[in-house]
C-alpha cells in the first residue's frame, strides 16, 4: 500500500477493515453478494456503465460491483477498484483472474490519499464503500480530482439503522445480550454515517460536486433461503450491529444468541425466503 500509515487521518478503520472483525466480506462474500443482489443490479443501472468508460469503484472489497461493471464497459473501457483492505484485494485479484476479466485492476490503498491520475474516471461507484472516511470532504476531493469534469458518481449508503429493519430487528430480538450501539458523532465514519441526506449533500458540495441528487431505494434484504433459519442466523452473528458485538468488547456468548435468532427468524420464514426491509439512499453527483 503506497499512501496509507498508521499516521493517516482513517488509521482507525484500516485497522478494523484489516482485523477479523470484517473477514466475512472476503471469506463468505458469495452470501454477502446474495444478500444484496437486488440492490446491485439496481445500482449499475442508476450508474449506467457506458462502452469504453474508465470507471472507479470505491471500497471494492473481492469486487464483485467490478466483475459486474467490467462487461458493460467493454475491451476499450476499464475498472479500477480500491480498497484498505489488503484480504479483500488479494481475494478480489484472484476473482478477476478466476473469471478470466482483464479490463480491471486492484488497487490496495485508501482513496482519500491515494495519487490516482487526474482525470482519469468518467463514472465512480461504490457499493456501502464510502461511509468510512474520517475527512470526507477531503477524501471526495481527491477523488473529484480523479474524475474527467462531468464525470458521474452513483453510489449505495444505508439510511438509518431504525429503517434498516434487516440490522435493527435481530439486534432488538437479542435485547440487553448485547450493548446498545455507541452513537455516532455526526461526523464520524461508521456504516451508518450517511444516514442524513443533508450531510451527504453538504459532503459532496463541500467536494466540488454539482447536480447531487439523494433518493430513497427499500429493497427487501434477503437473509436466506425459504427456510434456512441456519443461515440467516450465521449471516446476522457475522455482519452487521449483531456481528459487530459479538466480536466487540464484553461479547455475548454465541450460544445465547443463537437460539434467539434462529427463534426470531422462523417466525419471519416464507416461500421466498427469510426477507427484511432494507433502507438505502442512493447518491448521485457530478465531478
Ligand atoms: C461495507 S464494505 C463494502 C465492500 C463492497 N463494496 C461490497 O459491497 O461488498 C466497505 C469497504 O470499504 C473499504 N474502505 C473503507 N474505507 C476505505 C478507504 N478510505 N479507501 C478505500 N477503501 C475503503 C473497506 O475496506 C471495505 O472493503
């Protein structure tokens, strides 16, 4: 990694997306991948990847938003994906290499130093990778400097967790087993930091953005298959508030919060699998 040191203003989350805190977004991204289908392809088609663009994915992670976006740009276009997470880079480079794509590279670096070449990009994406800079204004800079002028930016971010019912609803179920959330600062990095549009508008302006359009997406988020108790119940003790406790300080034992869930989710359980509301803004501007 060529810009990043312990020194740097996001050493905190280069640390937690380097710990085994977050393994599962490189070791069980299929699942994770499953989980959000829906969402991505709506996404790609508010982003609308157009043959021979040079496209920027921010906190790619295995790259599965890549391997998605790479098609649609075609031989005369290409992706670059960048990451702090090191597990997930080299996961993600085997990824493209398994599928055969060439028309991408993996950069593992944080994109709020990262020396991109300016100008490069007509479009950046990002899938849940842009909630975790400690200076967003100065991280989006530099990237608005990585974009050709009037280049496009179309990005996914979680409104609140009270209407992200998938992360609050088995968090609630497990009551006082697990510590409340510490609340965030208003302006600290976190999944759930771009909750208020008005600070995302304020981030982006702030930037040298224009044209910065906010809009609500509620897709239902699939925790497993009709009936799998088993692997909603694993999916929610890896990710998210749940996940995050369990691997917190003082953490509930996994043998008492399972049976809770597993309880909870066969109540929720249907023909289309085990489904809670999920709350999204999707976030669009121009460099
Ligand atoms: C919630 S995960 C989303 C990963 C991926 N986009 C997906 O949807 O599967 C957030 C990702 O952003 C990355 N990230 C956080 N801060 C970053 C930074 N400053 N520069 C580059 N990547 C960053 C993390 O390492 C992590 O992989």
């Amino acid at each position: 990694m060529s810009n990043q040191s312990a020194a740097s203003a996001n050493a905190r989350e280069i640390e937690f997306w380097n710990s085994a805190a977050t393994r599962q977004w490189h070791e069980e991204y299929s699942r994770i991948d499953e989980m959000f289908a829906g969402l991505t392809e709506y996404l790609l088609t508010c982003a609308a990847p157009q043959p021979g663009e040079y496209v920027l994915d921010i906190g790619c992670a295995t790259g599965t938003t890549i391997l998605g976006v790479a098609p649609l740009v075609g031989p005369d276009g290409h992706v670059t994906g960048a990451d702090i997470s090191r597990s997930s880079i080299m996961r993600g480079r085997d990824r493209m290499a398994e599928a055969g794509v060439v028309n991408v590279d993996l950069i593992h670096d944080d994109v709020t130093v990262h020396e991109f070449e300016r100008g490069r990009f007509d479009l950046v994406i990002s899938r849940f990778g842009v909630m975790f800079f400690a200076d967003p204004v100065a991280s989006f800079q530099n990237i608005r400097r990585a974009m050709k002028p009037g280049g496009r930016f179309t990005a996914a971010a979680w409104r609140s967790p009270a209407e992200n019912v998938w992360a609050s609803a088995p968090a609630r179920v497990l009551g006082d087993l697990i510590p409340p959330p510490v609340p965030l600062g208003p302006e600290e990095p976190g999944q759930f930091s771009w909750a208020d549009a008005a600070r995302v508008e304020r981030i982006l302006r702030g930037a040298g953005f224009s044209a910065i359009a906010v809009s609500q997406h509620d897709p239902a988020i699939r925790l497993a298959g009709p009936g799998d108790v088993e692997g909603a119940t694993n999916l929610t003790m890896s990710l998210g508030p749940v996940g995050r406790a369990l691997r917190g300080e003082n953490p509930p034992s996994p043998e008492a919060v399972r049976p809770l869930l597993e309880a909870y989710f066969a109540t929720i359980d249907s023909p289309r699998g085990i489904l809670l509301p999920g709350a999204i803004w999707i976030v669009q501007a121009v460099a």
